[in-house]
C-alpha cells in the first residue's frame, strides 16, 4: 500500500457465534453475551468435551449440501457487504472487481471419509473432492457474482483474514480493481477440534484472554466480508465511506512453527509497517483489538509489545465472544474494530477479571468509551506470522 493513502469502505458484514449480522455481533458483546457451548456438528472421542464457538447448522444461509459451511459463511457475509455498500450484481459487472478471502482449514479438511476409504486401497467416490473444489470461498464468491478480476484465497493461518484484507486494499491502490471483495471464513470440523487438543492449547472452560488463569483457547467459527473500493467509484456512486483501510503491516518472526517469538520482534515490525504506511502517530490509535487467544505465550509477548508501542492505549480481545476462528479471526475482528470506532466505544474483554503480574499490561475489564478516528486490530498466527490493520472511522454507519 502506498503511504498515507486510504482505502475507502463501503460495505462490511460478519457472521460469527455473537450474531448473525454485524449489528447484532456488536450488539451482544455490549451486553456481555457469550454464545459458547458444546460442539453439535461433530463428535469426538476426548474424555473432556471442550467448548467451542458455533453458528447453528438450522441457519438458513446454510442449506446447500454442494458447498462446505465456509464457502457459505463466506458468501453469506459477501452478500450482506455489497448489499450494503449499495452494490449488486449488475453493476459489480460493470466494474473491475476483484476477490481476496482468507481462510486456513476452510473446507479442506471435512472429507474422513473419503480419506479414510483411499488409504484402504478402496475407490471412493470422487463427489466430496468435487464438493470440496467447488467450496473454495474466493472462487465461490466471484462466480456468483460473475467477476472476472483477480481472485486470490489467502491461506496463511491465523492472520489469513487480516492479510486477505491488506492485500485487497494493495490491489486498489495499484489501479487493478475498482473494487474489492475481501475478508475470512472459516468453519469447525472435527480434524481442528482435535488437532488443537492435541496441541495442548484448548480451554475446557470459556476462555479468558490475558487473566492470570488463562489456560487456553476456544475455538469458533464464522465469516466477515469488508467491500473496499476506490476513492473514483465512490464519488461516482455518491456514496460515503464506512470505514478505511489505513495501512498494513506484515512480519515473520521466523521462530517457531507455533511459538511467537519471545522478545515480539515481528509483531513490532508489523504495527512500525502499519502506523507507517497509514501516515498515522501511535498517539492518534484510539485502541487496539489485540489478536489475544488465551494462551500463555500469545497473551504474553501481545501484551509487551502493547506496552512498549502503545503504552497507556486500550486493548481488548473479542475472542472471548466469538473464539478463535482462525482464518476468518483477522477479518471479523477487522469489522468488529470499524464497528467499534463508530460506536465509539468497545466492549469488555470478557474473561478477563485477574490481571496477571507477569504481563505488562491489561485488557479492558469493562466497556469502555473512545475518543478518536483510528485503531489497531492485529493478528498472530502458527508459523510466525504476524499482520496488522490500522483502521480508520468512516462516516456512515455500519
């Protein structure tokens, strides 16, 4: 992205355990609700049942037998986005629209089945492949909207949402697109439940990000879709931003598979990028949405940083009222964070209630009112990886 240049907003939708629409998502973590229980849509074998964040199999968008539940989180949330943004498929047509969505497991990892039938030495039955090819979220997304601009699934584990997103607002930038459809989905399945049992990082009880009893995540599911376009096709369209996309950082530690590195150093190179790329001073950052899983070393190194690079700004996790939805994490809480600069105000980082005198720093107990027209949402995830959004406050509500 260049310097100081920002890309317009026009649209954002989200989908997640806290509600079905960004409004209500909001909604209910002002009113410190948690949609938390145990998993419905699969089974396990694991003598502790560990909870999870979960959107209702009954939801309506999510009928299609043919597509896997994150392909239709995906364009569910795309949906709600360009109709908000005051789009539709005609005119998207007469566009140059491109089409970047984040996600890590998505859809891949739903076919047991099949897997289990071709390491047997069997011939199983090639339509759950053929289910899964059709499922892929970006592709998904540009056929139904017929687009024949760029369309790119980012795959780059928890901060896939939030690269997705940067990258997007890079193709505005570059004059590729007019518009971009960009954001995350991800869905739960069974191989993720247990692969981060396995990992020893999952809570049995609903997780509580930077207390001092944090033992872990929890996981969830759900989508968000930000409609990003450019400063020509708004003025054309008439139509006010909701929100920026200020500017993007994004860093490896090059450390460890799973482990941030101890002295943050990638995830301070992330926000420099960011704050710099945006023309935005650490003292103009409102709050930041911290990427704030729950488990021991993330919550750690987060909070250092926090307090060495924005020492005395609000933070809070969202987590505890959605999970961690991996690659769709960095997008809803991208949505979340735009939402909260309108409101004015961010919510509590539910779980928290002890503050751990081995952090530096603590989230917000309580909800709490903001003054300012900018703030930080950040991602961390498995390989290192470390992206940053600095996210401006449109002037239309979301």
């Amino acid at each position: 992205m260049i310097q100081g240049k920002h890309i317009a907003v026009s649209g954002i939708e989200c989908i997640c355990a806290a509600g079905l629409n960004l409004k209500d998502c909001v909604d209910s973590m002002f009113s410190n609700i948690r949609n938390v229980a145990t998993p419905s849509g699969f089974s396990s074998n694991h003598k502790t049942v560990y909870p999870v964040f979960e959107i209702p199999g009954s939801s309506p968008f999510l009928q299609n037998p043919q597509i896997f539940k994150t392909g239709q989180l995906a364009l569910e949330a795309a949906h709600g986005a360009v109709k908000k943004a005051g789009l539709d498929k005609k005119n998207l047509q007469q566009k140059r629209v491109g089409v970047c969505i984040g996600t890590t497991v998505g859809s891949s990892l739903n076919n047991e089945k099949f897997y289990q039938e071709y390491r047997s030495g069997k011939d199983p039955d090639m339509a759950p492949i053929k289910r899964f090819l059709r499922s892929n979220p970006a592709d998904l997304i540009a056929r139904e909207y017929n687009l024949s601009g760029p369309c790119q699934t980012i795959v780059n584990a928890c901060s896939s949402g939030t690269d997705a997103i940067g990258i997007g607002a890079s193709w505005i930038q570059a004059g590729i697109c007019d518009v971009v459809i960009a954001g995350g989905a991800d869905e739960l399945c069974r191989v993720t439940y247990n692969g981060f049992i396995s990992l020893l990082i999952v809570d049995s009880s609903p997780c509580r990000p930077f207390d001092v009893s944090r033992a872990g995540l929890n996981l969830g599911e759900g989508a968000a879709i930000f409609v990003l376009e450019s400063e020509k096709s708004l003025t054309e369209r008439k139509i006010a931003p909701s929100a920026f996309i200020c500017g993007y950082g994004s860093s490896s530690d090059a450390y460890h598979l799973t482990a941030p590195k101890p002295d943050g150093a990638g995830l301070k190179r992330a926000i420099t990028d960011a704050l710099e790329e945006s023309g935005v001073f650490a003292s103009d950052i409102a709050f930041v949405n911290a990427h704030g899983t729950g488990t021991e070393n993330n919550d750690r190194v987060e909070s250092m940083v926090l307090d060495l690079m924005l020492n005395g700004v609000p933070f809070h996790s969202t987590k505890g009222y959605t999970g961690h939805t991996l690659g769709a994490s960095g997008a809803i809480e991208a949505a979340f964070t735009s939402a909260f600069l309108v409101a004015g105000k961010i919510p509590s980082s539910i779980g928290f209630s002890k503050k751990d005198p081995e952090l530096h720093s603590s989230p917000q107990a309580e909800n709490k009112q903001i003054d300012g027209n900018f703030a930080i949402s950040e991602s961390l995830a498995f390989g290192g990886n470390n992206s940053v959004l600095v996210i401006g406050r449109g002037s239309e509500p979301l």
